[in-house]
C-alpha cells in the first residue's frame, strides 16, 4: 500500500469527502471544498508539508458548505499556546448559538468539547505545547460521538445529545460569522468522511507517512 497522504478517500471505497492539506493554500485537495481564510492567512511547517498557522484572530472558512451528512472528522494539531483560561478551538460546527454545534478545543491544557451550553472535559490527557497531536472524531451508533487522540480511545459519547458535526470553521468557533476562541498554533492534514471510521482505520491515518519524493541507487542498498 502507497502513501494516502494525498488522497482525499483513503480507504477506496468513498468515505473520503475532502482533504485539506495547507499545502500553501486553504483549497481541499478533492477541489471540491475549498476553504477562505478570516484574518491572516499563514502557513508554516506542518506533520506533511506545510500546516495552516493560526494566530488567535483567525479561521479557515468551509461554511458554505453542507456537511451535514459528516459521521468522521480527523486532524492533526499542534498548539502554541495551550494552558491559558480561553478556548482554543481546532474544530468548530455551525454557529455557537444553534443547539446542534459542537466544537472541540484546547483549554488549559486538556481537549474540551461544547455543546448546547455545557462545556465537557474530554479527557485528562495532558496537551502540551508544540507536540503534533492526531485527533479524531467519530459518530458512533448512537449518534453521539468518540474521540481519539493518537489513535487512542480518550472518550465516548460526548456530548449525548445528538450533535452535528457539520464542519463550519477549522481554527476557531463561529460566533455570528466572526472568528471566536480560535486557535493558535498549527492544523493540518483535515478529513471528513461519510461514515464512521473503525480503529484499524484510524490507526492506518494515524501511521500515514509523506510519500519519498525519489529513489536513489544509493539510498536503496
Ligand atoms: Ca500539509
């Protein structure tokens, strides 16, 4: 098996829905889900290539589209900033104020979730600053949803009421349109699928390696 790092459906079968890799622009790799950045747009040295650089007051935008059919999301994270008493959201859904949003984020030093008003500890997993994080997650049977760090199992069922993962902003919560609790740091190599991911996949995701770029006779023997 070659390297899916640049494929926007990974397993062949048509779960892949897009792939934004931040290869010095925001576009998903399919062309289909092109993302608009809010704020600056940066990018810096990723896990693959480059990552999309966050500064705090900034957002990639895919929210004209409909995700609504979205049972997977996985990224890759690394936080710069990572312990303060804000919100620093990686995923965000919708807009703050519907009762379907959720967003995931770092917040003093743990990933939280939010939804509907509660905010959620997700795991005691302690996330540290400047360390690639691989984050995924998965609806699960009952609709609700699981979360893995590192190809690890960290939590089930947060939140339990039915929430959307209809992707709205990478890099931050959407309050009315405005970039709100962003991140800071790096993000890349975001997927979302049509269906749940099992563990063998996810742990393939998490082992994805950049495809060499040449063989030489001398690298080989
Ligand atoms: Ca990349």
């Amino acid at each position: 098996m070659g390297s899916t790092v640049n494929k926007v459906d990974p397993f062949n079968d048509g779960s892949g829905v897009a792939l934004w890799q931040f290869e010095g622009n925001a576009n998903d790799t399919g062309g289909n889900y092109n993302g608009t950045w809010h704020g600056t747009e940066r990018y810096d040295t990723g896990k693959f290539g480059q990552a999309a650089k966050f500064d705090g007051n900034s957002a990639v935008d895919v929210s004209s589209y409909d995700f609504s059919n979205v049972k997977s999301i996985s990224s890759w994270f690394n936080c710069s900033v990572c312990d303060d008493s804000t919100w620093h959201t990686i995923l965000g859904s919708k807009q703050i104020n519907q009762p379907d949003n959720i967003k995931v984020a770092v917040y003093q030093n743990r990933l939280h979730t939010y939804h509907n008003g509660a905010d959620q500890l997700i795991s005691n997993d302690v996330i540290s600053p400047d360390v690639w994080y691989y984050l995924v997650i998965n609806e699960n049977s009952n609709g609700n949803y699981d979360y893995y760090l590192n190809s690890n199992l960290i939590a089930s069922n947060l939140p339990d009421n039915n929430a959307s993962l209809d992707l709205y902003y990478i890099g931050s919560d959407n309050n009315g349109g405005s970039v709100n609790e962003a991140f800071i740091g790096l993000i890349d190599q975001v997927r979302i699928f049509n269906r749940a991911l099992i563990t063998d996949e996810i742990a393939i995701l998490y082992n994805e390696y950049k495809p060499s770029k040449s063989f030489t006779r001398s690298n080989i023997f």
